[in-house]
C-alpha cells in the first residue's frame, strides 16, 4: 500500500504571501516617501512588480515544496492564498498610511481623480458633478479598504489562473515529464 504525502499549503502560502505582501508595502512606502502616490504610473508599476514576485514565488512553491512538479489546481489555490495574505497586508499598510500616518493622502487621491475627470473632453458638463459625487462616495478609507480587500485576492486568482497554465509541471509515470 502506497502511502501519500501531504503536500505542505499553509506554511509556503504565509511564507510567499508575506513576501509579496511585503514587496508591495515597500514599493508603497517608496512612492510615498517620494511623493509619487498620487501619479497614475505608480499602480502599474506596482502592480506589475507584484505580478513578477508572485511568479517567482509560484515557481519557487513548485520547485522547493513539491519537488519540482506541480499540477494546474495546486499553482492556482497557492497564487489564491498568497492573494488573500497579501490583500491582508496590504489592507493593514492602507490602513495606517491613511488612517493613521497621513489622512490627507486620500484627499490628494480624489482631487487628482476629480482633475482628470474635469479635463476629460468624453465626460460633458453636465455629467461631471454627478460623477465627481459618486467619486467623493468612492474616497473614504473604510471603503477602499474593502474594495482592496475584494479586488486584490481577485486579481491574484485571475493572475492564478493565467501563471498556473505556465507554471504546471506534471510527472507522468511513463515518460518522467510532461
């Protein structure tokens, strides 16, 4: 009788959560420090440095947890987990930097939203105070952190599923790799 062995999930996704986790906060504490947290760019490079650290932390679960071989649904729920940790913790960062640390950055936030919106000749005028509303609505932490904590483990499985194809590496018992 074979025996099977656990596959360790817990331990890895903490492990690789909190380094994505982390890696986003330091860019965050970064941008802010340079006083770029309210430039358009600074998401995409976050969220583009995020993506590249969740795929070496996904091939790294691969390679140092399973032995090299993994299927489609393990690299998937470990690109989740590590999500839903990374959401946490960035969730926290928000928190403090806007809660805590600097409350006037989410009035800087909505008034560079509330500019482009001004400028943009597609919204006419007569719409623009009905958005503007909507967005005044939209800028309130204990929003954000929500739709943060929402958003972010979504992204991270829509990203799961697209890295996961890549990342698999099935052992077949006939020809050693697939």
């Amino acid at each position: 009788m074979e025996e099977t062995v656990k596959t360790p999930i817990w331990k890895p996704a903490l492990i690789y959560g909190a380094i994505v986790g982390f890696t986003s906060i330091f860019l965050g504490v970064v941008f802010y420090i340079l006083d770029l947290s309210t430039k358009g760019w600074v998401n995409w490079v976050s969220g583009l440095v995020a993506l590249a650290v969740l795929i070496y932390c996904l091939v790294a679960y691969r390679n140092e947890y399973l032995g090299g071989f993994a299927s489609y649904g393990q690299i998937l729920l470990m690109a989740v987990l590590i999500g839903v940790i990374t959401s946490v913790l960035t969730a926290l960062y928000s928190y403090i930097l806007m809660g805590v640390i600097d409350p006037d950055l989410i009035d800087k936030l909505r008034l560079v939203q509330e500019e482009k919106i001004m400028n943009n000749p597609r919204i006419p005028e007569s719409m623009q105070d009905d958005v503007i509303e909507k967005l005044a609505r939209t800028f309130q932490l204990k929003r954000m952190i929500i739709m943060s904590a929402i958003v972010n483990p979504l992204f991270y499985f829509i990203i799961g599923l697209i890295a996961a194809a890549f990342i698999k590496r099935e052992e077949t018992p006939a020809s050693g790799v697939v």
